[in-house]
C-alpha cells in the first residue's frame, strides 16, 4: 500500500511541472545530490567574486562596456551553477546594470517588451491547453502508431527531429518547437508509464529526469536552429545576415542558391545532433515492445474527440496558419515585396500568439455554464519563469550591442590573433558567433557579429563573402544555454533538461557543428557559386 501512495503519477509530474526545483523537489541519487549540492554551493561565492574581480582589473575599456562585462560574467556563473533559480539570476543581473550605471532602468527594461516574450506566453497559453485537454497525448498516440516509428525510442526522436527540421525552415523556430513540445510531452508520457509498469524504474521515480526526455526535448530545440538555416526565412539571423553581406559585396543571394548551399550542411549537421543527442543522453529504453497493441488499446479508450479538443485544435489551427502564412508569401513574392512587408509586419509572430491563445477563452465548452476551453487558472500555471529568464536575455544582448562591448570583443580579438587570411578569419567568425550567441539571442548575434567580421575581413584583403556568411549560420547555434535561443528557452521550460545536461549537449554539438561550417561552409560556397 505504502508503494502504491508513493507511486508517480506521471502525467500530473509531467503537466505541474517547474523549471527550477530545490533538491528536496527532487528525486537523486547520493552521488547527484552531492553534486547539485557542491554546483549550487560554488555558484553563491563564485559568481560575486568571479565579477568583481573582473570589474577590479584595469582593461582598456569604456567604465560602461566594463561594468556590463564584469556583470555578465557573474551571471553567466549563476545561470551555470544554479544557486538561485535561473530566472532570478538574470533579475539580479538586470538590477545590477542599473544600480552600477550601465543603463537606466527605462532604457534596461524596454527590451523585455520584445515580440518573442509575447510568442511565449501565446504559445505556453496554448500547449497548456492541449497538455490539459488530452490533444498532445492524442498527437503522440498517432504518431506511435506510424508504422515502424513506435517501436523504437531512437525512431521517435529521430522522426520528431526530422519533423522540426522541416517546419522551422519555413515556420519561426519558437513557434515551431511551441507547436510540438506538447506532443513529444504526451510521447513522453507514454514512454514513462510503460517504463514505470514493466518495473523499469522506481515507483516514486522522477519523469521529468529520464534521458530519454532529455533527448527528445533537446532534439526538438535544436533540430529547429538546424532547419532554421535551410531557408533565408527559416530565422531572423538568416535574413539579417543575408541583407549585410548584400549590402557589403552587391552579390544578391537567390532563395533556392541559399537552399542548395544550406541543405547538404543541415542534412549533416543534423545526423551529427542525432549521434550526440543519443550517445549523451541514452535513452532507458530502446526497443519499445508490444507498442502497436498498446496504442491502438490506448487510441480505442480516448475515443472521439471533446469540444475542448476541438477547440484547442481550431486556436492552434489558426496560430499555426497566421505563423506560416508570411513564409508562403516568401516562398511566391519574395522577401523584398511589398506584399510580404506589410503580411510580415502585421502578422508579428508574437501578436499572432497571444491572439491564437485568447481563442481558448472565447470558444466555449459549456454555454450554459459560460464554460470555455481554458479558464485564467490554467494559464496562470505556465511557465512564467522562462518567460522572465529570456526577456534578461534578450536586456543583455541589446545592451551588449547598445554600448559596443561586442564590438570592442570583435575588433580587439581580431587584432590580437592578426587574422589574414579566409580561413583563419572564418574560424574567428563561427567561434565570436557561437560565443556572441550563447549570451544573446540567435538574432542579435547576427546583427553584432556579421557587421565586425565584414570590415575585419576587408581590411585583410579578403572576400567578406564566406567569412560572413559562416558568422550567419554560427549565430543559430547557442546550444549551451537557456538564453542563448527562444527554443532552448522552450526546452528548458519543458522542465525534462537540466542545465548541465543542456550545457554537457549544448557544448558538444557548438563545437562539431562549428567544424563543420568551417570545413563545409567554403567548400559548398564553391559547388554552388553562390556569391560569384
């Protein structure tokens, strides 16, 4: 009896979720308790001294640009070590930048007002309604019953990966894994239960720990960045990138030359994340036996859907078509029409969420009662959280760029390595944009990075053209934090991926996917004459 009181219940742990949770919320071995313990521990005196002995030191640098750097850095070591929750760290940061004079407090805080913080509560507000109603287990149910999909564990995250690929070349990257997170939650679900009735894992086990979670959540973040890069629409650095280096060669990149330089790259690039991904992260279970009777057993007993099925399904229907509209009107006028501009404009990604998740509460379930699909208290469990530590990133990355400390990074670096030729200046391009990109978003890495290597380029008597197309794709990766981009955000959100499992997968595919730009990038500039 006692084990059955302690028995999880998954879908509870797995809906209720937090992002951060104390060690006592927590289910650990002895060896993972005493290293949370001694992560969280070094966090609360490293991160204070690491900073002000930064600020200490005498650089050759503007007392603004110095005092953001000293500050960065100390949360950088708090997102890392983890002896606040993530989101307070960055509040602390944000606070810092204003007690010590680096902005004011209007100035520090606009960004927060940034589209994408509003793409996230639309899309939390609709994942909690399919994750309550049932639609995200039905979804995953389906795609069980694919025919030879559901018998492995690596065939799903595979399937899914190929899945976000080619919806985030055309459809934002954020919205792309918003969409599919509840489904591989449900997937998650599944696996869990099956796991949890063949006495695979403790009654009281944590879902929320399983690698195979970790895996599928992870692949759905950044098998987005890799399918962002496979069309000049695919993500905003894309178009940034793509407008510099125009603008500085008068070489005009077409959509399909873009596609036949990014595609073999991404096909690569994406079987590398699928071999880290899996070796990092082994799932418990490979082989999932009896899986067909299972589902279909499953399937019969959900029966036809609900009204709030229904409804759940109409607002993400629409979501999803008003997110994928302007990429259509891309894909047929071009991204220079004035029809896309005035489509693209209007149809702001984050504005096209939060009217997609206000259907929920216009489409009723229960007239009579004024009963609609979701009521405030299902929307008030979303992961505010999440939405808090990536609006201090996006304050970070506009400050990074505000004061010129990115530059300064760029320029002093550039100077100090004595970069002349391509390939030299083009190892300096992915490495600045990777590491631009970790701290800020994917798009203002873009907007920092592109427009430095350019002249430094120049300035060596060499074509700009493949050093800075190399700093477009790098500023997709980021992979090591839940800042770097929106979907790494959404997937730490998802509360399945520790930090260090984020940073030990993230660090892992920044430096083989930064290989692979370096070697590929060129060699595919050259086969396709793209740039010429």
């Amino acid at each position: 009896m006692a084990a059955e009181e302690q028995r999880t219940d998954v879908d509870k742990a797995l809906l209720g979720h937090a992002t951060y949770r104390s060690l006592g919320e927590q289910v650990l071995s002895p060896g993972e308790e005493r290293f949370e313990k001694a992560r969280r521990t070094t966090g609360l005196w490293l991160a204070p001294l690491l900073a002000v002995a930064f600020a200490l030191i005498p650089f050759d640098l503007a007392p603004r640009q110095h005092a953001l750097a000293a500050i960065l850095l100390g949360v950088v070591v708090m997102w890392v070590t983890e002896p606040v929750p993530i989101p307070i760290g960055g509040l602390i940061g944000v606070g810092a930048i204003v007690v010590f004079g680096v902005a004011p407090a209007t100035d520090a805080l606009k960004p927060f007002g940034s589209s994408t913080v509003f793409t996230f509560i639309g899309a939390f507000i609709l994942a909690q309604a399919m994750l309550k109603h049932g639609v995200a287990r039905r979804f995953a149910f389906f795609i069980l019953s694919l025919p030879g999909i559901g018998k492995s564990t690596v065939r799903v995250i595979i399937a899914f990966g190929v899945i976000t690929c080619l919806l985030s070349a055309f459809v934002s990257n954020t919205a792309t894994v918003a969409m599919l997170l509840p489904t591989a939650l449900g997937l998650l679900a599944v696996i869990a239960k099956m796991l949890q009735k063949r006495g695979m894992v403790a009654q009281n086990f944590d879902p929320l720990r399983l690698r195979v979670g970790a895996a599928l959540v992870l692949m759905l973040a950044y098998g987005a960045s890799v399918g962002g890069l496979l069309t000049p629409v695919g993500s905003p650095p894309n178009l940034i990138g793509r407008g510099l280096i125009e603008e500085a060669t008068g070489e005009r990149i077409s959509f399909a030359q873009w596609m036949a330089t990014a595609l073999p790259l991404c096909a690569i690039m994406f079987v590398i994340l699928a071999v880290v991904l899996l070796l990092l992260n082994k799932p418990e279970i490979r082989r999932i036996e009896g899986v067909e009777e299972y589902v279909a057993a499953e399937r019969a007993e959900l029966g036809p859907m609900s009204r709030a099925e229904k409804n759940t399904l109409l607002a993400f229907g629409v979501t999803v078509v008003l997110w994928i509209f302007p990429g259509i009107i891309a894909l047929f006028a071009g991204t220079e029409s004035a029809l896309y501009d005035i489509v693209s404009g209007r149809l702001n990604e984050g504005v096209v969420a939060v009217l997609g998740a206000s259907l929920l509460f216009l489409l009723p379930t229960q007239w009579g009662k004024r009963e609609f699909t979701l009521r405030w208290s299902d929307a008030a469990r979303i992961d505010w959280g999440t939405i808090v530590l990536f609006g201090t990133g996006i304050i970070f990355g506009s400050l990074l760029e505000s004061t010129g400390l990115a530059e300064t990074i760029g320029a002093s670096a550039s100077n100090a390595l004595g970069l002349s030729s391509v390939f030299t200046i083009t190892a300096f391009a992915v490495a600045l944009a990777i590491l631009v990109s970790e701290t800020t978003s994917n798009t203002a890495a873009a907007a920092v990075v592109v427009p430095i290597i350019i002249p430094i380029a120049m300035a060596a008597g060499v074509d700009p053209f493949v050093p800075a197309l190399a700093a477009t794709f790098a500023a997709s990766f980021g992979f090591m934090l839940p800042v770097s981009t929106p979907q790494n955000a959404i997937a730490y959100g998802s509360g399945c991926v520790s930090i260090t499992t984020m940073i030990r997968s993230g660090a892992s595919f920044d430096l083989l996917g930064g290989l692979l730009l370096l070697v590929g990038l060129p060699l595919m500039v050259t086969v396709t004459g793209i740039g010429g």
